[in-house]
C-alpha cells in the first residue's frame, strides 16, 4: 500500500510541471462552454431544444467528462515517454511489488483527471445546482471509476505503442470516437436520428453514461438517456482498463 | 528553403495521419450529429467548409514548431551558412509554411468540394486565392509569434489558448448572426477574425453562400489581404532581425 501512495505522489508532483499546458486545456474548455455552447444555445431546432432545454446547461456536465477525459488520458503519455527513455530501470529498483507500481499508475492517472476536473464540476454545479451530499458522492465515485478506465486506457495504449508519434495518433482515434460517439455533445436522440450504429455505440460509450447520470441529478426535469445499466458499462470498462493496463505495464517492465 | 520545409513537413507522416483522423471524424461524426440538432439549412455543408479552414490554420501554424527544433539541435546554424541571403531564407520559409499547408489540406477540401457539391468555377478561384493567402499570413504569423517567445513550451501553450478562442469566436462553426445575437462581444471578435473571412469566402466560392451571404464579397478578400500582408510582412522582419547575432537563441 505504501508503495501504491508513493507512486501517486511522484505521478502528482509530475502533473504539476504541466501546470502551463493545464492552463491552455482549461482555456479550451472554457471557450467550449463559455462560447460554444452558448452559441449553440440560439441555433438548436426546436425539437431539440424543447427536450434539453438550454445547450449550455446540457453541456456544461460533458465538459466536466472532457475534461476527466484529457487529463486523466497524460498518464499515458508520462509513461510512453519513461518507456522510450529507459526510466524503467530506476523504476524497478524502487522498494514496492510490481502490481503496486502498476496499480499506483493507474491509480494515480485516475486521481489526476478527478483534480483537474474538480473545477469545471463546480462550474457545472455554479450554473446548474448544488445536489445533496448523497448525490455528490454518487457523482465523485461515479467519475472516478471513468477515471480510473480511462487512465487505464491510456497506459494501455502507451506500453502498446513504441513511439510518441504512435501514442498521439492513437489517442487521437480514441478521443474522437469515443467523444464525437457520446452523448457529451449532443442527447442520444439526436444521435439516433444520424443513424443507428452511432446511437448503439453511444449508448454502451461509458463518457455517455457520466455525463447523462450528471444531467439526471442537476437537471431532473430534463428527459434524460441515463439508466443504470450505464453503471455498468462504467464499472466494466474501468475494470477491463484498469486489469489490462496493470498487467501490460508489469509486461512491459519485465521485458526490457 | 521552401523545397526544404515541404519536405520536412511530409516526414511528419503521423502527424498527418492524425490530422486526417481529426477531420474525417469531424466530418462523419459530429458534423453529420450536430447537423440533426442545429436549425440552419445546410449546416452539414456550412461546417465542412469551416472544418476545412479550421484545418488550414492548425497546419500553417506548426512552422513555429520547426523553428524550435531547429534551434534545439542546432540546424539553424547550418540555415545561416548556407549560399542564400538572409532575405530568401526568411521569406523562403514564411512561404514553405503556407505552401505545405495548402498541398496537406488540398485532399482536404477536395473531400469537402465533394461533400458541398456545387462549385462556381469564378468564385472557386478567388476564394483558392484567399485561402492561399490566409495560409502565408498565418504562418507568417506562427514565425513572428515563436521567435517573440523564444521558449517552445510557452509558445505551445500561447497557440492553444489563442486556437482555443480565434477558432471559437469565427464563423467557422456558426453564421455570423448566431454569434451576434449570443453577443455583441462575440459577432463584434468575428467580424475581424480573419478565420470568419476565409472561411465564408470558400463558402461562397463553392456555393454555400445562402446562409453567410456575404453581400460583398470583396470584403472578406480584403480582410483577408490585409491580414496576409502585415503578418507576412511582420514575421519577415521579426524573424530576419532576430537570426543575427543569435537573437532566435
């Protein structure tokens, strides 16, 4: 245990030297919901509108996801980085098990997306509603199981690539399907009438689920998609994530 | 030195593929998706023409990068010796910046001519031209912009917080008069962002035009001149009064 909270420190200390890349991410962040959305809010058809509401208020839980997202997604290229430079050398003589080193990781990534997304979910809460302490709860360990699947996600992706160039252009494939296929953007209505495959897919997406569990709490008089089999699909792919990415990591170490 | 960047840019094949990947799902999916949720005529149309612009600027942009990189291992010493004037390698450079671009979004907006359809062969022209121009401005303005800041990690973050609102505040995602009607801020950032002016100039050149409708086309081409011209010439004289003495150091 103490080798697990050792890593994440280390993982912690690092995600502060991006303190500058931290600030263009939120800069992005805020002029998609400050901007954006607001934009949107004037152009929705009215169907459309009449079923969410205001866009700004849809979209202000899906940018929290974005955000847990892309930052709970650095992790991996940290460790494609140590991979590519060797680091793993000083790793493995560090006095922990290698299943605490692995699960430090991935714990650690999860943890950072939770601290980098914390602001945007009070934004969210500023301009949505508070919700009750139990509600909160549900939420917090709801975005860390997504944390955690997509930290594993990523390090997964980074021991299975060997160069930068490879993790990036993965990544890329990975965000944009798995945002653009979400109901992040847009309800799942207006995905099922572009087709049924996209509708499929961003049922079972568990970014989908986040944000639509969020939307039912602070918006419940919104017709929402959410139901609790989206638990599920969240619970599955943090454990499928996190496992695969623990033994590709201790994999990988013990190869070199 | 434009041989010289074009090709330097075709090495960076995964960057090219992700690029691709970005602007095919934008196109297949959220264009297709937001098209069903927005109410403006033709928005599948209307995004794909800005997605194309949006595609031109983050290319045109990475010169800066390479001025960087250079300047980390130590190739821009090797640019200073070589038998071209100061002049020809700086404005060499600010019109590889621009032509690489172009020839990488050239499949581009084909995909997008294919999705738009019609195409007023007159129009198409002189929006090409604007687009042509847009791209040495920007890179123009990428080279002023990396040899100011003299750090790559400052100038990667400077990039992504001006990308974040330059392509926000333009007509690339919505008409001008939805940014209007939001804010008067907003249309007011729009209406001189030359992203907005290129973007509803290809519109118009490929015939997307009944919903920017732009009432005098000429305006737009001119901003878009203007915009080429100083940042051209900006990141001409920046970059040709920084490379003496070690100034880019």
């Amino acid at each position: 245990m103490k080798g697990i909270i050792r890593m994440v420190e280390h993982d912690f200390r690092n995600f502060f030297r991006y303190k500058w890349w931290l600030v263009g991410l939120i800069s992005m962040n805020l002029a998609d919901l400050f901007v954006s959305a607001l934009v949107y809010n004037t152009i929705l058809k009215p169907t459309v509108s009449s079923a969410i509401g205001s866009y700004f208020n849809f979209f202000a839980p899906g940018l929290a996801v974005t955000g847990l997202f892309a930052s709970a997604f650095m992790i991996g290229r940290e460790i494609n980085m140590e991979r590519r430079r060797e680091v793993h050398h000083y790793l493995l003589s560090l006095p922990m098990t290698r299943m605490e080193l692995a699960i430090g990781r991935v714990l650690s990534g999860g943890l950072r997306g939770m601290m980098y997304m914390s602001p945007l979910l009070l934004t969210c809460f500023i301009f949505l509603g508070f919700p009750n302490i139990l509600q909160l709860l549900l939420i917090l360990a709801v975005l860390f199981l997504l944390a955690i699947g997509i930290s594993g996600l990523s390090i997964s992706i980074a021991v299975s690539t060997s160069s930068l160039e490879k993790f990036i252009t993965a990544r890329g494939a990975v965000y944009y399907v798995l945002f653009f296929c979400s109901t992040v953007f847009y309800p799942l209505t207006v995905i099922q009438s572009a087709g049924a495959a996209l509708a499929t897919l961003a049922e079972i997406n568990p970014l989908s689920g986040a944000s639509d569990m969020i939307r039912s709490i602070l918006l419940p008089k919104i017709p929402s998609s959410f139901s609790y089999l989206s638990i599920i699909y969240i619970i599955a792919f943090s454990a499928i994530f996190t496992f695969t990415a623990a033994f590709a990591y201790m994999k990988i170490l013990e190869r070199k | 030195m434009i041989e010289r960047d074009i090709r330097l840019f075709f090495q960076y094949k995964f960057l090219i593929i992700m690029r691709a990947i970005w602007f095919v799902s934008q196109v297949l999916l959220f264009g297709v998706i937001a098209a069903n949720m927005v109410n403006v005529p033709d928005y599948f149309k209307y995004y794909v023409g800005g997605l194309s612009v949006m595609a031109l600027y983050s290319t045109a942009i990475f010169i800066g990068f390479d001025i960087y990189e250079e300047a980390e291992h130590g190739v821009f010493e090797y640019l200073l010796s070589l038998p071209v004037s100061r002049r020809q390698l700086v404005i060499g450079r600010s019109i590889g910046g621009g032509l690489r671009a172009f020839i990488y979004v050239g499949p581009l907006v084909a995909i997008s001519l294919f999705v738009i359809g019609a195409v007023n062969p007159l129009n198409f022209a002189i929006a090409l031209l604007a687009l042509f121009l847009f791209s040495f401005g920007v890179s123009g303005m990428s080279i002023a912009i990396a040899v100011l800041i003299k750090s790559s990690d400052r100038f990667d973050i400077f990039m992504g917080v001006l990308d974040a609102f330059i392509v926000r505040l333009s007509t690339t995602m919505y008409p001008l008069r939805q940014l209007q009607s939001t804010s008067q801020l907003y249309g007011f950032a729009a209406s001189l962002n030359p992203l907005s002016y290129s973007a509803d100039l290809f519109r118009w050149g490929t015939g997307v035009e009944s919903i920017i409708a732009p009432q005098n086309p000429l305006l737009p081409f001119l901003g878009v001149v203007i915009f080429f011209g100083l940042f051209t010439l900006l990141g001409v004289a920046i970059y040709e009064r920084m490379i003496e003495g070690g100034g880019w150091r």
